[in-house]
C-alpha cells in the first residue's frame, strides 16, 4: 500500500506538515520492520506497520511498535491512537 504513488504523494506532505513519523529496526543490516504514523494535536495515529517474516520469532514488529511508544512518550505525546480493533497489543 505504502509503495503506490498516492500514497508517496500523502507521506510527501505529512512530512513537509511535519505530522509524519516513521520508525525502521534493522537488525542485521537488514530492515526487519517499519512503522508509519500520523502526529496531530498531541496525537499519534498509527497508519501502519510491517515486519519481515523470517524475523518473527524475535517479534521485531512488537519491538519496533514498544520503541514508538517510548519515542512518542518522551516527545509528550498525549495519545497513542492504533485505531480499531481488539488486538492484545491495543
């Protein structure tokens, strides 16, 4: 999803808003996981994340989504919107 153009163009100008976040774990010289979100009033709205699934067993999507939150923390973020759902991690 994130690779189609409109998508390019709306991370474009969340960037130039400066609203857009993005956090990336490498592990290995390899980027093994990547989360995209949208910073608003306080607030963080988290867009989307992806992991490499030959690294799952060392969960580096939960790693990289438990890093976020500290990094969001220590920036006095509010909130920590991850949407819908009832995921555990929710």
């Amino acid at each position: 999803m994130l690779n189609e153009p409109p998508c390019h163009l709306l991370l474009q100008r969340l960037s130039g808003a400066e609203m857009l976040r993005m956090w990336i774990l490498n592990t290995n010289g390899e980027d093994t996981a990547g989360i995209v979100g949208v910073v608003s009033h306080g607030q963080i709205y988290y867009a989307n994340c992806a992991f490499e699934l030959a690294y799952e067993h060392w969960s580096v999507g939960q790693m990289l989504t438990q890093y976020s939150i500290a990094d969001m923390c220590a920036d006095e973020c509010a909130v920590y919107d991850f949407g819908q759902g009832h995921a555990d991690y929710r």
